[in-house]
C-alpha cells in the first residue's frame, strides 16, 4: 500500500495563509466527485505534515474521524483564524513594533482560540491521524552544544510518550510565531525554551515529511536495531507526497547597477518602504523553492506539487473575505490547469486506491504496510 504524505505550507510571501490550501483541497474534491470518483482524497493520508498556517491545517484534520467530510468546515475554521489575527492588532502595540519594542500582533488571541476549538488539554497522542509539525527552538541542545535548532513534533512514533503528550495547542503556536508579527512562545505551563516559527527552518515542509516517513520506515523495517540510522535504508517506493503551497506571485528586483555592482547595506535588505523585510522574504522564498527541486528529484512522479499563481498580496481577515479571495485564485485559468494536472497525478499515482478490507473511514492505514 502507498504511504500518503499531505505537506502544507506555512503564509507565503503572497500573503496567502492555510485557507489557500484548503480552497484548493476543496476544488480538488469537487473536480473528482464531477469526475464520478468519489474515492478518498483525505481519509487515507497516513501523515499530514504542516508549518505554521500548515500546522492549523494539519491539526484540522487530524483530529476529525472523516478528513474528507471535515473538509467543508474547515473554511469556517479559516474565517475564525484570521479574524484572531486581525483582533491581535492596536494602535499601541503597532506603535510600539514600528519602535522596535514589541511584536505587531498580541498572540493571546490565537492561542485563547485554540484553546477554545481544539481544547487545552489535546494532546498529540490524542489526535487520530500522524502529525508532523517544524518548529524553531530558541535553546537546545545537540550533541552536548548549547543552541538554537530546527524541532519536528510529531506523533509518528508510538513508543515516544514525551512527543504524544505534547498540547496540541502549545504545537500550533510554536509553529505559528513568526519573529517580529508574534511575540516568541513558550508554552500555557510556562516551562521550558521557547519557540518561533516553524518557517523559520521549513515553510514548506515538504522534505520533513518525507525524512519523518525514511525514520518510521527504518524503526518498523529494522525493530531489532538500537540505531535505525546505520540500518540498511527502507525502499521510498512506497511514498507518495502531494505538497501543497499558499500562493506564489511575481517577486523581483532590479538594483541599479554602477559598473557591474550595486552596494545595498541593511537598510535596502531590510528597511526598504517600498519591499520591507525583502532579504528575509526572499530567503524564505528560496527555501521553498529548494526543497520543491529535492523532493521533484528525488521521488519524481510520486511527487505532485500544488501552488497558485496569484496577481497580488492576498488579505483576508474574515470568512467573507477568505471566500472572495479564493472565488478570486480559484477561477484563475492558470489555477484551473494546475488543479486539472493535480488530479491527473493523483489518479496515476496511486493515491486514490480503495481502502483495505476492514479499514473504517478515518482510520489511518499502517505507516510502511
């Protein structure tokens, strides 16, 4: 049996948050119920694997019985999201930020809400589908160093305990604390290191979702090995990733040049009115793009990847606005094709295979069976 892989991006430098992918994801049901394929394009995905805006996704569907059905909520689920955002802003705390003093957005609202929808108590061990979720971890250790380094929650491995008794809720905003709009998380315990962005190491965790599949493998392949690291590599025959992105739209610069070199110092990287923060978007672009070429090179056509061309900044603070932005994306012609060659992909794939006799619907299938 295929090992399914959903890979959802964090906000891109588009502006385009979660409710993209869960537009497109919608869009692509739709055309394969048109289509007179009523299989499953959720309910068989053994890892939804998530960054930032990904993560709320990843932890939507995760804990619902039936994905696929959970999927027409989940715009709803959107529209609540970015109002919390648009509710973290005031006037002294923007002037405060634009000071240097404070982040722009208070995150209390966003964690109260997550509070609220998912429960304080949800723990990763209690979700019904496997989770993967980057964070960045402020102060760890490696290898007996004192650091900061990329931290990936999961609850992929059930003989982990500390990873399944996680809160989901102190998951989410690690993940979903980008520098500067957020302020830096701990947890509700106030205990422990704290946190940022999980974009910060992976806004498209694409390549953390197929590592995480390789170790599973390896654990399950090679139960007798202390360290699965130096057991022989399980086959990636079996994997299957379909990636999806928040949006990407036209980004260049053009420096003006003075004998073939043009001197930008910080303040053209980074202090710019015109592209602020552009050196920092563009790094997160790149990341992007980079694992999109690992993960296209090393699965090739088991690996499909989904992001909308979009004309502008994408803004949406309320369900109305998030379903006009993506009446907007979706009815783009370039949107339609690439939605078209995605349901091409997943009908050659693989991915849309009966479930196994006896499978219930929303029960995941076994990682490697």
């Amino acid at each position: 049996m295929p090992l399914r892989i959903l890979s959802m991006d964090g906000t891109s430098i588009s502006g385009g948050e979660g409710y993209v992918t869960a537009g497109m994801l919608g869009a692509l049901r739709q055309q394969l119920d048109a289509g007179g394929d009523a299989r499953s394009l959720l309910n068989q995905v053994d890892m939804f694997v998530g960054t930032s805006a990904g993560a709320f996704n990843a932890a939507f569907f995760a804990r619902e019985e039936n994905p696929d059905a959970a999927l027409d909520k989940c715009l709803q689920f959107w529209g609540e999201v970015v109002a919390m955002n648009k509710k973290g802003v005031s006037l002294g705390r923007t002037l405060k930020a634009l000071a240097g003093l404070s982040s722009f957005l208070d995150s209390n609202y966003m964690r109260d809400f997550f509070c609220s929808y998912f429960g304080a108590t949800l723990r990763l061990g209690d979700l019904k589908r496997k989770v993967v979720i980057p964070t960045f971890k402020l102060d760890g250790q490696r290898k007996g160093l004192r650091t900061w380094k990329a931290k990936i929650f999961h609850n992929v491995d059930p003989d982990n305990p500390r990873e399944l008794d996680e809160r989901v809720v102190d998951v989410l905003m690690r993940s979903g604390s980008p520098p500067l709009s957020y302020p830096i998380y701990q947890g509700l315990q106030g205990e422990g290191s704290g946190y940022v962005d999980g974009g910060i190491y992976a806004n498209n965790p694409s390549l953390v979702g197929v590592a995480q599949a390789i170790r599973d493998l390896s654990r399950r392949n090679n139960q007798d090995q202390v360290d699965t690291l130096v057991a022989d590599p399980p086959s990636m025959d079996v994997i299957l990733l379909l990636s999806m992105g928040n949006g990407v739209m036209s980004s260049y610069l053009e420096p003006a040049f003075h004998g073939g070199i043009a001197n930008w110092g910080f303040a053209r990287w980074l202090l710019d009115t015109s592209f602020p923060m552009v050196l920092v978007k563009m790094l997160m672009e790149a990341g992007s793009d980079a694992v999109h070429y690992q993960c296209r090179m090393i699965l090739r056509k088991k690996y499909f990847r989904v992001n909308p061309v979009v004309e502008k900044r994408l803004s949406a603070y309320d369900l109305q606005q998030v379903e006009k932005v993506l009446v907007q994306v979706l009815g783009q012609q370039s949107t339609m094709e690439q939605l078209q060659r995605a349901q091409h992909w997943l009908l050659r794939s693989g991915w849309l295979v009966e479930p196994q006799p006896g499978t219930q619907p929303g029960q995941p299938t076994q990682l490697g069976a």
